[in-house]
C-alpha cells in the first residue's frame, strides 16, 4: 500500500506526523466553526449598533436574543455525536479487527438513527419554542422574539442539514479522510461568514438582524450537506453509503456499542449546553433592572463564544486522533496508542493554555469586537477572565474523555463527561453565588473553571490507572483474529 492508504496512517506513519495529519484538519474545521459563530455576534453586534435598535433601546435585546440560542442550537450537535463519535470508535476498532462488515453496518446505523433523531428534535423544538425562549430570556418579551425567529430557523427548518454535517464528518474521520471531513465543516464556516453580511444588511432590513443571521447559518449549512452528499457519492467504491435501510444494521450488538460509546460524548455536548443554559438565566435573573440583566446577558454571551477557542482546538484534536487511538488499541499497539494519547495531550494543552493567557491580559479588547455598550463590555471583559482560567484543565480532561470513547471504555467516559458539564457546575452556580456574591454574577461564572478543574484531577486518575493495567502491548489470536476485549 502507498503511505497515504488508510492502513500506513493508522500502523506505520510517525506518531506525531499522523497525529498532525488526522488531528489539523479537524482542528480547523472547529475552529472555523468558532470563526462563524464569532462572526455571528460580530455582524449581530454590528447591527445592534445601528440607529434603529440604539434609538429603540434594543442594542442588547439583540445580541443577548441570538446570543442565548447557543445551547439549543447545539444540542443538534450533541445528537450528532451520540452516533457519530459512537459508530466513529466501532468503525475504527473494527477495522483494526480487519471486520469490514461490522464497519460498514455501524456507519448505517449511525445515518438513520442520527437523521430519525434530528427529525424528533426539531419537532419538540417547534412544539416548546416559547417556554424554552421565556426561560432563556428571563421573561425579558424583546428577547424572547428574537431568539425565538432564531430558533424556529435554524434549529426547526435547518436542524436536520445541520445535524448531517457534523455525523458524516465523525464518519469520514473514521475511514481516515480527516482532511475530507473538515471541508465540509469549513465550507459551512467559510459560507456563513459570507452570508451573514449580505442577508443582514442587503437583503433583509436591518430590523430583521435576528432573522437575517438564522437563515445565513441555514442556507450555509444546506450548502455543506449536499457537499458531503457528493463527495460521498464520488466515492461510493471506497466508502460505504447506507441508501436503503438493512436489518444488518442492527446485529453484532451494533446498536448498543454505537450509542454506548456515543452516549458520553453526547450527554457531554448535551450537559454543557444545559449548563450553559442555567447560566444564561441565572446572569438574567441576579440582576433586578431591566438595563443591568440585558448588558450582562449580552457580556456571558461574547465572552463564551471569545473563550470557545480554547475548547475547540481540544475538541478538534480529540476527535481527530479519536479513530486512531481506537484502531491501535484494537489492533495491539498499546505503545504507539500511548504515544498517540500523549502527543496529542501535549499539543492541545500547550495550546489551551496560551489562549488562557491572551484571554487573561486582552478580555476587554477581545469583547469589544463583538460589543459596543460599555456596561456589557465591562460584564464580557470579567466573565472571559473566569471562564479562561479552567481552559488547560478543560483541555486535559477533553483527551481523556475521547480516550475512554475511542478505546471504548463508555463509562469512565461518561463519569467524567457528566461530572466536567452538570454533576458539579451546575449546583455550583447555586451555592457560590451564597458565598460570594460581589453583585456582578461572577460567582454564577466562577464554577465553570471549578468544575474543569476538579474533572480533570479525576481524568488523570482514571486515565493512570488505565494506562497502568492496559498500556502494553497485547494481541491475542484466536483464528488469525485478535480478539474483543470487555467493552468496559
């Protein structure tokens, strides 16, 4: 085989090499996702500015409306890696297994299970979009109307194309085509970007921003779809393309493994967003005055997206070397697979932790590209400091987690996953606030970083102990076969 085949990737190539390889496309792919989001509060922002909504007093209405929509928006995503990362690790530790049926009916599996999924989900969010939007936006009625147009948008008509993109780019990271995988990823990006500005302020009216930024993400998103429809289609000799639906999808225990070992990554994604939530209407509820509730909305929602650099450079990473951690670790490899882990490690904290430090000495000027208002400004510079802090931490733990998912250990990975986003931080934003209450809502913010913190001590106990029992290298053959290991 050349030494750009799957199997020379996966065995043969330099660790480092074939981290960068699988791992740089994904982390470009997240962090032009983050790029796109940015750009949305960027443009939003913008608009926020404009003579209407300043002479209205709805500057802030806006940017917090489209703001707090984030966690609905992305619970799409967690959906897509409940299957997506789960049939990532069966696709990758079955191909280490040379099983190539149980590849391909995992990926199946995944494709319709995902797209039912989606398809309930934009339903429920249709059906729940007013209680949802009243709980985000604290009661506040301005708020509310735009982040309800920004939901019904991009979450009810636009969910499922969203939701697709992200499974089959877990999909083809698994076949070993990162590079592939990411464009489509950065193509939606990329588009958004573009689109946002020509809907915002030439096709629609500026009152309209909330509305014009919605169907940007959406129409961008279509567009990326029908790129990974096509790729796949091009190469449907090397990849198989699930097109009618097969009851082989359901054996081998196929179902079970994919959202065993998805589940962690998808209660992850869905526990930070609720996180997120309960944030969201704790900073909409300490404050009594309308003004102080929609500048420091408006601040917690620039300061999360500033600080999703960090975490999506962790992310990226994860879920790039995520099937080469797999293949190795079914395969035998447990020296290489180490080296993999650790390499990656290395790279994503040394990262998490320079953009700890330039959040850290640049908040305000970072919050400012986004804000205009000086309360909300002053709001944004404090919270990004705090959320900053847990980034290294957050990075560390991020590894392990997609470690666990890859070697298909689902419980350790979902222990840790649910004790970084809703077994910690959320009490902890109930009973900081009691202890420390400055009148800023820093103490609602303070236990994000606490819980990164706390999650990663036990990541890297775990993680140890792991390594300590499994770490050297192991084949048994059985009928030229190696074979399964308890899944947990």
């Amino acid at each position: 085989m050349g030494k750009t085949s799957k199997r020379y990737i996966f065995e043969d190539m330099p660790v480092l090499k074939a981290v960068l390889k699988l791992a740089i496309p994904s982390v470009i792919g997240q962090l032009i996702l983050v790029i796109y989001n940015l750009a949305d509060t960027f443009f939003i922002g913008l608009a926020s500015n404009s003579e209407y909504f300043v002479s209205s007093g709805l500057t802030n209405a806006l940017v917090s409306g489209v703001g707090i929509c984030t966690p609905v928006f992305m619970i799409i995503s967690a959906i897509s890696n409940l299957f997506g990362i789960g049939a990532g690790s069966v696709m990758s530790r079955s191909s280490g297994k040379k099983n190539y049926a149980r590849h391909d009916n995992a990926a199946g599996f995944a494709i319709y299970g995902c797209l039912f999924s989606l398809i309930i989900y934009s339903l429920l969010s249709l059906a729940l979009v007013n209680p949802i939007t009243s709980f985000l936006a604290s009661g506040d009625e301005a708020i509310m109307g735009y982040a309800r147009t920004y939901i019904i948008v991009t979450v009810v008509i636009c969910g499922i194309p969203t939701g697709l993109n992200t499974l089959f780019s877990h999909l083809l990271r698994a076949e070993g085509k990162s590079f592939n995988a990411s464009i489509g990823i950065a193509l939606g990006g990329i588009l958004n970007v573009a689109l946002d500005p020509l809907f915002m302020f030439v096709i629609c009216d500026i009152k309209d921003a909330a509305l014009a930024a919605a169907l940007a993400t959406g129409v961008s998103n279509i567009i990326a779809l029908l790129y990974y429809v096509i790729y796949y289609i091009k190469q449907k000799k090397e990849i198989y393309i699930p097109i009618k639906f097969s009851k082989d999808y359901f054996k081998e225990g196929i179902p079970g493994e994919v959202l065993r070992i998805g589940l962690p990554a998808c209660l992850m994604t869905l526990c930070e967003n609720i996180s997120y939530m309960v944030l969201d209407f704790l900073i909409g509820s300490f404050a009594a005055e309308e003004a102080t509730r929609r500048a420091a909305l408006a601040g917690v929602s620039a300061a999360k997206k500033v600080n999703m650099f960090a975490h999506s450079i962790a992310r990226g990473m994860t879920q790039g070397v995520l099937p080469l951690i797999g293949y190795n670790k079914s395969s035998g490899k447990r020296q290489r697979m180490k080296k993999i882990v650790f390499t990656s490690m290395g790279i994503t904290t040394g990262v998490a932790v320079i953009c700890m430090l330039v959040n850290i000495f640049l908040a305000q000027p970072l919050s400012s590209i986004f804000l205009h208002e000086q309360s909300a400004l002053e709001f944004s510079g404090l919270y990004l400091i705090i959320f900053s802090i847990g980034a290294p931490f957050s990075a560390v733990a991020y590894s392990v987690i997609s470690f666990f998912q890859a070697v298909g250990k689902a419980w350790r990975s979902l222990i840790l996953a649910l004790l970084r986003k809703g077994i910690l931080d959320i009490p902890l934003m109930f009973i900081i606030p009691v202890i420390y209450n400055n009148g800023k809502g820093t103490g609602i913010v303070m236990a994000t970083p606490i819980a990164d913190i706390v999650c990663c001590i036990v990541a890297v106990i775990l993680f140890a102990y792991y390594l300590k029992k499994h770490g050297k290298d192991k084949v048994h053959v059985t009928k030229g076969e190696i074979q399964n290991e308890p899944a947990n």
